[in-house]
C-alpha cells in the first residue's frame, strides 16, 4: 500500500492535528449555538484525525475496537481481504437501526453492515402480457414459449412497452410464486439466435441489483454455468441450458465495503462478482477485482491472487457517464452514455449502483446497458437507457495489494468488442461465430485498437483466458490474417477443401489452421466436455453437445489446454500427438458415429504407463457410448478392447465383452466392410469369454477353428439350436370373471389409491412412451420390465405423471398403474395419440396383448375386465365410468 498524504488542519489551534488529503474539512452548519459549534469544530470537522499534541488516532471521535464477526466472516469481506482481516481493528463511524458503519484502522477501507431487507422492489419494466404482442413481435413469444412449461413454470411475464418489432432483444420482468423468496425477475430475450436470460433482482445495502440466474444457451451466454442441463425440444433435437429459478433468492443482510485509496481515485465501492455475472464476461471477473467509482465507472483490478507473472498485467475500466444531470437521490435515475476514457477525475455526483446491463449494441464497441425506457427510474431499479464502453488499460507493473495501480502510457489500449451484438451477415459476426467453437462466450474476448465513436471496429486481439490461446491480427500481403500467437507461423485458414471440411466433421470445437507453406493442422479445445444426451429412446441420436464449464473436466486438463492435430499431406487422416489427443479425437468420432475411422484409430490406444487424469476422464466417457446400439457400434468397442488388452489394469472397460461379442455375432450380416474383425481377433475375444456362452456365441465359438485352418475346403460341425419359446394362444382363454357375481375387489381397492393420472400424449411424446412400453413390457401390477435390468421406464413414467412403481410394491396387488393405464386408453378417457384421428382405443388393446402370459392367461378379476373391453367396441367402452 502506497504511503497516505496527510495535511494539517486550517483551524486556529490546530497545530499537530492531521487528516488524510482524501477528507475535505466540512464547515458547521448554520445556526448552531456555541457549545454545538464546539463540539463539531473539534469532533466532528473531518473523520480520520491523527493528533500528535495528545497521541491519538480518532475516527469521528470514537477510538478503535476489534472488527465485528458478522463483517469479518461475510464473503465479501473475504473476496477482498482474505483470511486474515479476520481480526482487524476498526471504529466506528456511524450506528443506526438498519446499519453499522465502521472504518478499519490503516487500511484505508469502510465497511458498511446492512441487516436483511424484506421489502421487494415494484415491477416498473413491463406492461404487457405475451398474449398481446403483435404479429411482427411474435419472435419475443416464441423464443420464451419453449421455457414457459419448465424453467420459467410460474413466472408470469409482462413485457417492454415498446414495440419490439424491428428489435434485436427485448426486456420483460415477472414473479415467481414464492413467499420466502424475492420473487421479481428480469427477462432479456435475443432475437437471433434466440436465447433467453433470466436475473435475480436482489437486495444490496439498500440498492437493487440483478444477479443471472438461467439461461437457454449455455454458450452464448456471459457466464459459465456447471453443471449444465440438456432439454430435449423434439426429436434428435437438444439444447443445454443453464441454472434454474428454484428456490428463488431469499433475503439476507449485506455488507458494502468501500475504499479511498488516494485523492485521484476518490471513494470507491467494491462490486461482488455475482452482480456482474452475466454483464460481464466471466474471463473478466475471476481476473479482477471490480470497484466502482464516484462517477459510475467501475474499473478492474487484478486479483493478485490468479495474477499471471508472465503476462503483461492491465486493469479493467468500464466508463458510464450521466447526460442529464447528477443522480442526487442515489437511485441510478440518470440516462447514460459510452464516451472515450478521460483522465480518471473525482466526480461531483454521488455513488450509484452498478447495475447497468450489457446487451444487444449500437455499434460493435457499445455494450447497451439498462432498459429501452426513457423515463426516469423513480423506484431505483436502473430502468434508464445506456451504453457502456470496456477497456483494457496495460500498467507499468503489477500493483501491490490495495496499491493505486500506474499506468503505462506507452502501450496501447484495447476497447473490448461485444460477441453478443454482431449482426447477422457480418464480418464480425461471422468471426465470433468461428472462435466461439473454440469455448463460450463467457471466455472469449474480441479486443479492438479502435475508438468507441467510430462507426467500425478493427479485429486487433483474440484471447481465449481458459484455454491458454490469443490470436493476433496482421497484414499479409493485403489481407488481414489471424495469427496464432502460441503456434509461431499458423493461422486461421479459408480453405475449404472438400477433404479438409470432412476432417472438420463431428469437431464443433474446433478450427483449421495453416502456415505460409499449405500445410494445415486443426485446433481442438480440451476443455469441452462432450454430452450425449441421456434419451434412451433416441439411441441413435447424433446429437453432440459439449458442457465448456464443467470444473472438474477443466482441472484434469492440465496446463496444455487444447490438441494440435497435424493434417496429413494427403489430407485425408489427422496425426496425433498424445495418447490423450488420440483419446478425444476417438471419443468425438465415435460420438458422431465416424465408425470407419474409430475402427482404425483403435489401435493407437496403447499405453504402457497409468493414465493421467486427463486421459482417464477421456477414457471414462466411453461408457456413454453403450447406447450405441449400431452393429459397427459393437465392432467398434470390441476393437478397443483388443487394442487395450495389454493395458487392461490401467485401462479397465466400461462395457462387459461377452455381451458385445454376442451383439456382433447377431448382427453380423449388417456390418460393413470396414469395421469386421479378422477371425483370429473374433477367436481371441472369444476366450475371454466365460463358460456360459449363448447359442449364438457357442456355435460361433466351435465354428472359428474349422473356419482358420482350412477355410477352403468343407467342413463339419455340430449345431447348437436354442429352447424353443412356448407360444400362448391370447385368444385361446375364456375368461368371465369379471361377470360374475361377487367379484372381490378388496386387494384392487387397496391399490387403486396409487394410480397417478398421466397427462395426456400426443405427438412425439406418444411415440417416446410407446417405444419404451415395447422395449421394456408391462404386466398387470404396471412393474416395468426391463431384460437389461434397468429402470428404463422409469423416464418415462415421470415423463408421463406415473408415479414411482417401487413405492407401491408393498400394497398387496403390487400395484395397478398397467391395469388403470390401459382401462383409461381403452375407454378412451386418456387421450394418447400419435395423429388427431387416432382412437386411444386401439393403443390401450396393443398394449393388453403385450402384458405378461402369466397376467393375461390367467384367470382373474382385473386380466378377465381388459380382455372384455378390448373385445368391445370403442363406443361402448366409452360409456364405462372414468377412474
């Protein structure tokens, strides 16, 4: 911390008394009688006083104490000083109801302890409901409507007053049902691509701040979320999602810290990072620390802690100016506007919140902040329109700790160009969407050399914080290249080879790179989790979603955070690296289905040593790949596990080999060319094996010697033929007990109290719960069974609104969801349909014909009722009374 000026006071008989030049001496109020005018002109004329006549430090006259523990063990307190402020010593400045005020001894600091406010801040954004938006303001409902249903489930929305038809984005706001919680929400909505941002309007020493609390595309969104959640919108179409609006924020006390370093700076307040998320990108907030100054600015400093000594250090300003006058009430009621960075000046008006929102632009150097409203912000909620501009100022050195930080002048700054706000068709728009397949938008920055008033920007730097990667902009011979600056000599390349995109599919996180000889490689994050998405009745989905925020993942990687894979001169193969770049590229390919090449790259999987945690994370995410049911699927895995055979301690499989080799073997005649094992590598595999092989396998088994060692010549063999199935004749059995008189429902009684009524299914939601119905059966106790003896239909059941089955197999009947599920389709009460002119009907006596042998074949009350009413007409079961 750099050495405090001190000046003497100006008052007569002052000699020896001090204050700190950051203070200005008050003068005392008019009116004040003589022992008043004492008492402040001794007491009260500045706060901090050193006097050396008497010996003392005094703060507004109180002397020092021990820091109070509710402000010592606050997480914000800890963000700024860490640990060890715990026992810090401070006085106090001013205790009222709400607050304590107190200044902590030689540090420069003011802590401001706020105890929790219950009052919720009023709705002022919008006005209208979604029904009543025009026709060329539909994008706005339509981008929310896939949401209304799950995230957004009780969160009634009003939207802007303004009209949103030509609009990029627009605002709405709304409350959740909760009454321990805040309840109010601000929506932001982008139009292209559509994507929807939900805040937290929160509570802050007494101000009114936004916190991000979901978002409907993790990676065009600011901030990282972990871990992210997968929607599914329809078939073969999937979207990750971010957060939630569970639970919503409840209220607590609050702690504002402030700072007067020097005269310069003024009085700064410290801004917490969960404020900032999802305005800011988040590369930024895990560098810097934010402090907001007395003009509404907020300037970064670098957080010491994360600082990297081999980097240039810089710090963070983002400018806000008022345009109509100060905001005397503190309430953020002034308009704002971007304006080229100035000298760093005191200010007149008073501190603000920083709660100005970053979103569509004007230009691609403006951040627009705050709400399209005009009016003035009469309830404190920032609803005044602005934009902000962000640099990035280098400094001479990297500054002490609560040090004022110098800088360099020499050096050029950077204005930080906005990924979000990048019109569609253009040149900016389609840079940011290339190096956006590199990581999110929360960890990519787009720097420019540009001024903020010019109507262009010029691309200056690319950096990529998480990854360890920049690209730098250079003039080659007329056009301007992106160079990497990790990888002397490469590239980003416009080749567009056939061959060359080829090797680009199933890579979403990746992009070509060349040098001036032609030669090309292609960049690969390894930070990107891939996903398959958890729908076991769309196996066959293509889909690759990648999770850029998982922490875990990220930590295993190491310090080399991305693969360079080099593009044979044929272009035709890439040459890997590392065993774990050979890992992630067989994990992609096999993800979108390349079985041909997994095939071939299978035998690169050897390693003699134990894996790292990179590599072994890699290697466990081949479990995910067991729900590829593909034939060449198959083939695939059991070259893996030949190839790993050497190494199976370290390497140990996911997947159990003898059900593999027995899939391959069924479906032989479906696998192409390329990806058939030789006969010594089948009869390999088939030593493996235990004992009790199946028909399919044993005939096999008994059939590879003969086929090896004279495979031209006849041969003889004995064949294995497997139990032939006991076939029930369904319409053989005469069953009229439900006619009869006296039928005991006792035991039905009992278990109709279980049966949870499903929503009604239409459409691809029909065509998902009737494929798991004929994948995994159903008897009459409505237990799901499942040969591979797992809870499949335990998706569906909560998709459907069926209750838990193991929660009902103690009532005597083990339940009656299959019996209930197909009375209410066979009397037509449960509407299920693929198209409008389906008959429920006609499902409900498919689905009677499916249950167990043992169920329907045998006499009983509750088999002999569904048998008579999938005899019956659909018109007569429909007048049966409804469950």
């Amino acid at each position: 911390m750099q050495p405090r000026h001190w000046r003497t006071l100006e008052e007569m008989g002052s000699r020896g008394r001090f204050c700190p030049d950051t203070e200005e001496q008050e003068e005392p109020p008019e009116g004040l009688s003589y022992h008043d005018w004492l008492r402040f002109k001794t007491t009260q004329a500045v706060e901090t006083e050193i006097n050396i006549q008497l010996g003392t430090y005094t703060i507004k006259s109180n002397h020092t104490e021990m820091l109070d523990e509710r402000m010592s063990l606050h997480e914000d307190f800890k963000e700024v000083f860490g640990m060890e402020g715990s026992r810090e010593q401070c006085a106090r400045v001013q205790v009222t109801e709400a607050r304590q005020w107190v200044r902590l001894v030689g540090l420069r600091h003011d802590c401001q302890y706020w105890v929790s406010d219950t009052r919720e801040p009023a709705s002022t954004l919008g006005s209208r409901k979604l029904g009543r938006l025009g026709a060329e303001e539909q994008w706005f409902a339509e981008a929310v409507q896939p949401y209304l249903g799950n995230a957004l489930k009780g969160l009634e929305l009003l939207v802007q007053a303004d009209d949103l038809s030509e609009a990029t984005y627009g605002y709405a706001q709304g409350r959740t049902n909760s009454k321990d919680a805040w309840s109010l929400k601000e929506v932001v909505v982008f139009r292209d691509p559509p994507a929807v941002h939900v805040y937290n309007v929160v509570e802050h020493g007494r101000r009114f701040y936004t916190t991000l609390a979901f978002t409907s595309d993790a990676h065009m969104c600011l901030q990282d979320f972990d871990p992210p959640t997968i929607l599914a919108r329809g078939l073969d179409e999937y979207q990750l999602l971010g957060g939630g609006l569970e639970g919503g924020v409840t209220s607590a006390p609050s702690l504002v810290i402030s700072r007067s370093l020097n005269s310069e700076l003024g009085t700064e307040v410290f801004i917490p990072a969960r404020f900032l998320r999802g305005l800011l990108p988040e590369c930024l907030l895990l560098d810097y620390k934010f402090w907001q100054s007395e003009d509404g600015s907020l300037r970064g400093y670098p957080d010491l802690a994360r600082a990297d000594p081999t980097k240039d250090p810089s710090m963070i300003e983002v400018e806000i100016q008022p345009s109509d006058g100060p905001d005397a009430k503190g309430l953020c009621t002034s308009k704002v506007r971007g304006r080229p960075m100035g000298p760093m000046q005191r200010a007149s008006a008073p501190r603000r919140c920083a709660t100005v929102r970053w979103a569509r632009c004007k230009g691609p150097l403006h951040l627009e902040g705050a709400r399209p409203s005009d009016g003035s912000d009469a309830k404190g909620l920032c609803t005044s329109k602005g934009v902000g501009v962000i640099r990035r100022r280098p400094l001479k050195c990297l500054p002490a700790e609560g040090a004022v930080p110098e800088v360099d002048e020499d050096s050029p700054v950077l204005t930080l160009i906005n990924v979000l706000g990048a019109a569609r068709g253009s040149a900016l728009r389609n840079v940011a969407e290339l190096m956006l397949r590199l990581d999110s938008a929360a960890q990519v920055l787009l720097w420019s050399d540009s001024d903020a008033e010019e109507d262009s920007a010029n691309l200056a730097k690319i950096e990529f914080p998480r990854l360890g990667l920049s690209f730098t902009a250079r003039n080659a011979g007329g056009e301007m290249r992106l160079y990497c600056e990790e990888f002397a000599g490469l590239y980003i390349s416009n080749d567009r080879d056939d061959s060359v995109l080829q090797l680009l599919a199933g890579l979403p996180q990746g992009v070509l790179l060349q040098n001036s000889y032609g030669e090309m490689s292609v960049l690969v994050s390894a930070t990107a989790k891939p996903l398959c998405p958890d729908d076991e009745t769309d196996p066959f989905s293509g889909e690759i979603l990648l999770a850029r925020g998982d922490e875990e993942w990220v930590d295993a990687v190491g310090g080399v955070r991305y693969y360079l894979y080099a593009v044979h001169v044929s272009r035709r193969f890439l040459v890997m690296p590392t065993l774990a770049a050979t890992l992630y590229l067989v994990l992609m390919r096999f993800l979108n289905k390349q079985y041909s090449v997994v095939f071939r790259l299978a035998d690169s999987l050897v390693s003699d040593t134990g894996l790292s945690p990179e590599e072994q994370q890699i290697f466990s995410q081949l479990a995910f790949l067991q729900r590829d049911t593909s034939p060449d699927a198959h083939a695939c895995r059991l070259k893996i596990t030949l190839a790993t055979e050497a190494s199976r301690q370290l390497m140990p499989l996911p997947w159990n080999v003898q059900d593999e080799l027995h899939a391959y073997v069924s479906l032989q005649r479906d696998l192409t060319a390329c990806c058939r094992l030789s006969l010594a590598e089948e009869a390999l595999l088939m030593e493996s094996c235990d004992d009790k092989l199946s028909v399919e396998l044993e005939n096999r088994k008994n059939m590879l010697p003969m086929i090896m060692q004279d495979p031209k010549n006849t041969w003889e063999m004995t064949v294995r033929y497997g139990k032939s199935p006991e076939l029930v004749d369904f319409d053989a059995v005469r069953d009229e007990t439900c006619f009869e008189r006296g039928a005991d429902l006792s035991l039905t009684k009992v278990a109709l109290v279980q049966y949870k009524r499903p929503e009604d299914m239409l459409g691809t939601t029909y065509l998902r719960f009737l494929n798991q119905i004929i994948d995994a059966g159903l008897d009459m106790s409505g237990k799901y069974k499942n040969s591979t003896g797992g809870g499949l239909m335990e998706g569906a059941s909560k998709m459907m609104g069926i209750p838990d089955v193991s929660a009902i197999t103690d009532i005597a009947s083990g339940g009656t969801i299959g019996f209930m599920l197909c009375y209410e389709l066979l009397t037509q009460s449960l509407n299920a349909k693929l198209l409008a002119e389906d008959n429920p009907h006609t499902l409900g006596c498919l689905l009677v014909r499916l249950m167990s042998s043992s169920d329907m074949c045998s006499k009983g009350f509750l088999s002999s009722t569904l048998r008579a009413l999938s005899e019956a007409s659909s018109d007569i079961c429909e007048t049966m009374p409804n469950y």
